[in-house]
C-alpha cells in the first residue's frame, strides 16, 4: 500500500498567498482534493475488509473452504443431503443393520440424536453427543459383535461402540449395555456428507464438504489408511456408493462428474466417468454393471456403463456410455394410473436388483418401480404404485405429508418370506412396504408385467 504524508501537503500551504485573484492557488486546491479523494479511497477499501471478516465471522462456526471458497451452513447440507427436507423433519435419517440376524434400525432425529431400535429390546438406545452436529449420514459396520455405528457430522465421523452381553431377560441385557464413541477427525475433514463400509468392515471410507479429498480410515486403531483425491478441479466429494461385489466406489463431486475408484489391493485406480453431469443421487444395479442416477433439475433418470468390448473394468481407460432410462416427469403405472413426477431427490435399489424406489424433490409419493434389463439391451424400469403415507385414522388431515428417506430391509426373522420397503414420513410415521418377490421373474408374474 501506498504510504502518504497527509502533513506534508498542509505543510506546504501557505495560506497567506492564497488569493482569489491569484492565479498561483489554483495548484494548491488541486493538491488538497487530491489529497481527500485517496483519504475517501483508503476508507472504502478498509471498510470493505471490515465488512468481509464480519460475513466471516457471523457464519462462525460454519466452515470457510479453501479450495472453492464456499461458506458451507445448513442449507449447503441440504442440498446434497439425500434426505428430503432435511433441515425441518423429525426423522432425517435411517439405517439397517446390514448383518445382524434380527432387525436392528438406527433413526437420526432433527437434534442429532440417534435413536436405536433392536427387536429384541423394550427401549431404543439413544446415541447423542456435543461433538454430534448437523448430522448427515449413518452407517453400520458390518459382521461386528454389538452394534458399531457410524455418524457424519460436523466435526467429523462419530463412531459408537455398543456391547450387549446374551442374555434371555430383556431387563437384564439393557442394563449389561455398555456404550462409548471416538471422534474420527482430521484437519479441514468436516461436514461429513457420506460413509461406506467395506465388504468385511475393516475399513471406513468417509468424504466431506470440507476437503477435495476422500479418507479410508481403519476404525480399530481410529487412524486413516489413505485419502483418496480429487482429479483435479478442486471440488469435494457429498456421495459415496460402493458396488455390490465392492470392486468399486461411486463418487460423487459437489460440482460436475463423478470418479470410479477401483479397490484393487495391487492396482487401485481411478476413472472420471460423469464428467459433464452434476448428480443428485445415484445408486448401483444388482450386478454391479450399471449405475443408475439422476441429474440435477433434471426429471430424466439415466444408466451409465463402461463400454463391453473394453471388458468392464479391465482397460486402463475404459470408456463410458451415458444412456436414457426413462423421463419421469409424467408417469404410468402398469395399472395405468397416472401422476405427475418431476425431479427425482433420491434413489434406493433393492439388494436384489428387482426393485428401484424413487423420492420426487415435489411429490407426496414414493414411486415403486421394476428395474428391466435385458441382454444387449438398455435399462428400462417399470413404475407399478404410488405408495402414499397410512395416516393414523380415516379422517387424519395429511395433505402435506412426504416422503424423507426410506430403505429396503431384509426378512424378519418372525417373517422370512417377506422382504420390506421401509420409508420415514415428515409426519414421523415409519411405513413399510411388503415385497413379496425374490426374483425377476416372480415380481414380473405378480404384477403381471411382461418383459419386453
């Protein structure tokens, strides 16, 4: 900055020879505004930084990102929350036990407590903690004696420990529980958007709007193994999806794209697969082949595949064909329903690949649909109902009642041969959904669907 001597220009006046007749003063006059306006241009540009810290400063404790310079609060986090309404519901989150023999089910509530149901005990276990903030995601670890939850919050990834001793008393079980948690961090990894376990649950894999970069972290000694980059323009990961054979991980970028990481223990590589489209959610077919996901503001659902004669996977750059699977911006049910249906928030796949269910950004529904592939052919999917919220009684006013967030569940033990749908509701209700059919097949004869 230009250092100035405002004395020396009043020191150089000599008032006496000032005359409004003289010509010598028109000089002085100059050297005085002059003076005034770089005065008026230091005042403008300090009060602009003063103005700057205080946006900073009022976002407190709201992270300041580095490499995009973007101010992340609650409505940053709703945006890439794949649960709807995610700032104002009761319910915004919920997970399954992916392993455990009975139903275990884990609710996040709007003031970041967890609340664990098990099917064997009388009370839900309540999960809550100060480090706990704005939480996000939630993921079992899976085949681990107890309960081993995972959270994604602000500060980082919550990881909660409950061991229950056997015993055949409900009383005496809750009373032997033993639960604790350990803080996951690391520099500028905050605002936690997205968890995975690996097939086995030695392996933690986390991304955050905080950093442009992904953490496998080893749960066991709470250390991180690796971190997994960003190609190249600087933007953080909100999306994480493993396939099902677990041979890659999904990425989603907050900006344009997505990357395929490939978990190969001698060979780990990374594609940029969805350069050109920004993602609002995205899951993995059955077969672990396609990928299936929506666009942003867009009502169009679309499959992506690497190209067969570079043999999935295989090929050092393999290349990737985006298709169209359907538009959902006006829908008809095999039974020939109609409704209106617009931009997709999120989907869910059945483990078995028969089903896809969809939560509209606008609808009070959940669409319930077949996903159809043939050989040589593109995806095509079936919508075949409208699944609305049960109110309570007949005469319950539920007109602005949606849909949250749902999954698919496995059998009860009580029922084996009965697969569920289970959705959260913003009225608080947790619906399931019967599913009958364990193949293609069966599903196609029960709906009376013929496969073209």
């Amino acid at each position: 900055m230009e250092r100035m001597d405002f004395g020396t220009e009043f020191r150089n006046v000599n008032f006496r020879e000032v005359d409004v007749n003289n010509q010598q003063g028109r000089p002085l006059k100059n050297r005085i505004l002059l003076a005034l306006v770089r005065i008026f241009k230091e005042l403008i540009k300090w009060i602009s930084i003063v103005m700057n810290w205080l946006e900073i400063i009022l976002n407190v404790p709201l992270n300041y990102l580095k490499e995009k310079k973007i101010i992340v609060h609650r409505d940053t986090l709703a945006e890439f929350s794949q649960s709807r309404g995610w700032k104002t519901v009761v319910y915004k989150g919920m997970e399954f036990h992916p392993t455990c023999p009975y139903e275990v089910i884990a609710l996040l509530t709007h003031a970041d407590i967890v609340m664990l149901h098990d099917e064997r005990c009388l009370t839900p276990t309540k999960f809550s903690a100060f480090e706990q903030k704005d939480a996000t995601c939630m993921a079992f670890r899976p085949w681990s004696h107890g309960y081993e939850l995972a959270v994604g919050c602000a500060a980082g990834v919550c990881l909660w420990t409950s061991n229950v001793r056997s015993s055949p008393v409900l009383e005496i079980r809750e009373k032997q529980m033993r639960t604790c948690m350990h803080l996951l961090q690391d520099e500028g990894h905050v605002y936690v958007t997205s968890l995975q376990w690996n097939e086995d649950g030695t392996t933690l894999v986390s991304s955050s709007l905080g950093t442009n970069h992904i953490i496998m972290w080893e749960p066991d000694s709470r250390q991180k193994l690796r971190l997994i980059p960003h190609p190249g323009n600087g933007s953080s990961f909100f999306l994480l999806k493993y396939s099902p054979d677990f041979k890659a991980l999904l990425c989603g970028q907050c900006d344009l794209g997505a990357s395929l990481f490939m978990m190969e223990p001698s060979n780990s590589r990374r594609f940029e697969v969805l350069s050109k489209h920004r993602i609002q959610t995205a899951v993995w077919t059955g077969c672990s082949s396609y990928i299936v996901f929506a666009e942003k503001g867009s009502s169009i659902l679309y499959s992506c595949k690497a190209d067969e004669e570079s043999e999935v996977f295989l090929m050092p750059e393999p290349s990737w064909n985006v298709e169209m699977v359907a538009d959902l911006k006006e829908i008809t049910t095999c039974y020939g329903q109609e409704r209106e249906g617009g931009e997709p928030h999120t989907l869910v796949m059945d483990p078995l690949g028969i089903y896809l269910a969809i939560i509209f950004k606008e609808q009070p529904f959940v669409l319930l649909t077949l996903l159809i592939s043939n050989r040589g052919c593109r995806l095509k999917v079936q919508p075949l109902e409208f699944i609305f919220c049960e109110a309570p009684y007949p005469d319950y006013p539920d007109n602005e009642t949606f849909p949250v967030c749902m999954s698919f569940a496995k059998a009860r033990v009580d029922d084996p041969d009965l697969r569920w749908l289970v959705i959260v509701w913003s009225s608080e209700r947790v619906q399931r959904k019967s599913l009958e059919a364990k193949t293609l097949k069966e599903a196609l004869q029960i709906y009376g669907v013929k496969k073209t």
